[in-house]
C-alpha cells in the first residue's frame, strides 16, 4: 500500500512523507531533502496524520521511520520557527509529535543512514526506548521464540 500524506489529499503539492506498507510493516519515508528532513509544521503534520492511521489499522505490526538524503532530520526548521516568532509553537509540535510515537501501541522502529541533526537526536531517543519492545511484537506465539538477533 503506497499513499500520500493523510492531512490534506487534496493538496497539490508532493507529500513530505511517503507510506509504503509490506509484510505488516508500514515504512514512513521523510522525503523533503531540500531542507535536510527538517522538522516543518507540514512534514510533523503528515507525519503525524500517518501515525494516527496506522494506530487505526490492524493489519500493520510495527512502524520503520526512514528518510531519503545523507540526513536523517535536521531537527527544528529554524526558518519556520523565525517566521513564526520563535521556537515555541515547534517545540509544541516536536513534543506532541514524540508522544504520538512513544505512546503508539506498535513499535516504530527508526531506520538512519547518515548524519542526525539538533533535536532529531532526541527523536531517536524516543526510538531507543520503544525498541527493546520490538522483540516481544514479534514474538512466535507457537515456538514463543523471537525473530531477533
């Protein structure tokens, strides 16, 4: 299953975070390289749409967060905070944002291939502490063994 962003379908723009399902495992791509992932109201915004989805659907065991370019996240949009006044309406946003994670009743688990930016460290903390969870989600309730290494 491929969708776009869940928050605004009819948006003309390309969505900031793809969903891809397989093998009951949903794959949310953050894909607004131009920025280095950075954390807009836009891409938390469909992220967080993409979550409250799956939280919904039964048929997904476990979340992989990913990104395409050499950065993970860059953390805050900084340009976006300026515009805005300052950063406190996006650290609301981050804050809520890593408790939809944490909070979420499937393990997301974080998928990183190079560099990790400000605050998205504490995003992947967030992770850390969900993934020793992992291996019990995917417990073989025949063999009760586990598919982890």
């Amino acid at each position: 299953m491929d969708t776009s962003p869940s928050t605004d379908p009819s948006s003309a723009e390309a969505p900031l975070v793809l969903r891809h399902d397989a093998d009951r495992i949903a794959t949310l791509t953050l894909d607004s390289p131009e920025n280095r992932n950075a954390l807009s109201s836009r891409l938390v915004g469909e992220l967080a749409g993409h979550l409250r989805d799956i939280e919904a659907d039964d048929t997904v065991r476990a979340v992989v967060l990913t990104h395409t370019s050499h950065t993970s996240c860059a953390g805050a949009d900084l340009a976006e905070g300026a515009r805005e006044g300052g950063p406190a309406k996006g650290v609301a946003r981050l804050v809520a944002l890593l408790r939809q994670i944490v909070e979420l009743d499937k393990p997301v688990v974080a998928k990183v291939e190079g560099n990790v930016r400000a605050v998205s460290y504490t995003h992947l903390r967030a992770h850390e502490t969900v993934l020793d969870l992992v291996c019990r989600h995917l417990l073989d309730k025949k063999t009760n063994q586990t598919n982890c290494r």
